[in-house]
C-alpha cells in the first residue's frame, strides 16, 4: 500500500510512477513514466495492460456513489440532491480516481522485493 499512497514503484517502492505529483492538471494526469528510475520495471507489462484498471476504477466509483448516497440519505436530503452531489463528487474526483486504480491495478500484479545494499 506504500506504492499506492505515495506513487512509488510497485516492485522497489522508489522510483516515481506517474510523471507529475496528483492535481487538477488533466492534460499530464495519467502520464507514467515507461520504467522504474531505480529497479528498472517496465511499467506497462504488456500492450493495453491498464484496460484492466477500468475495472478497478468503476468498483471505486460505485463504492464512492453508495457511500455518498449512504450519507446524504442519513442527512436526510432529498433524492434529487443525493443524486447530483454523487454526480458533482464523482467529476471531481475522477482524476484521483484513474491515478488510483492504476497504481492497484498494477500492484495486483507486481510485488514488493526488498533491494539488499550492494
């Protein structure tokens, strides 16, 4: 979980994974770098390898949807406003949202191993 919450290398958990740190810059949002600058793993395992992370970001977005709608419901807002603040609050975090699943997505298939000094 170190990798994810620190967009580090899935394998040495040094090397930068995306490009640019998390924001609100859409054009260089999901940009990865091609390898680790440390280990050297090639980031994109095989060709169209992140198609699986929509996946992984459409289980995140549901579990944001019900956990929104669970809350606005306990506040006792109506439907209507329940179903726009899912709306508003699933655009504006849809960009945390794909760097996200990309780093679990990856993480599912590549493992920590600890680097002995040389």
């Amino acid at each position: 979980m170190y990798s994810v919450a620190h967009n580090k290398c899935p394998r040495c958990q040094e090397g930068d994974f995306f490009v640019r740190p998390a924001g609100f810059r859409f054009k260089d949002n999901l940009k990865m770098h091609e390898k680790c600058s440390c280990c050297g793993l090639k980031y994109m395992l095989e060709p169209s390898f992140f198609y699986g992370a929509m996946y992984v970001s459409y289980a995140l977005t549901v579990a944001m949807a019900v956990a929104i709608f669970v809350f606005c419901h306990l506040l006792g807002l109506s439907l209507l406003t329940s179903l726009l603040s899912i709306f508003l609050l699933l655009i504006l975090a849809n960009p945390f949202v794909m760097r996200l699943s990309r780093l679990l997505y990856i993480n599912m298939f590549v493992h920590y191993k600890h680097q002995t000094g040389s």
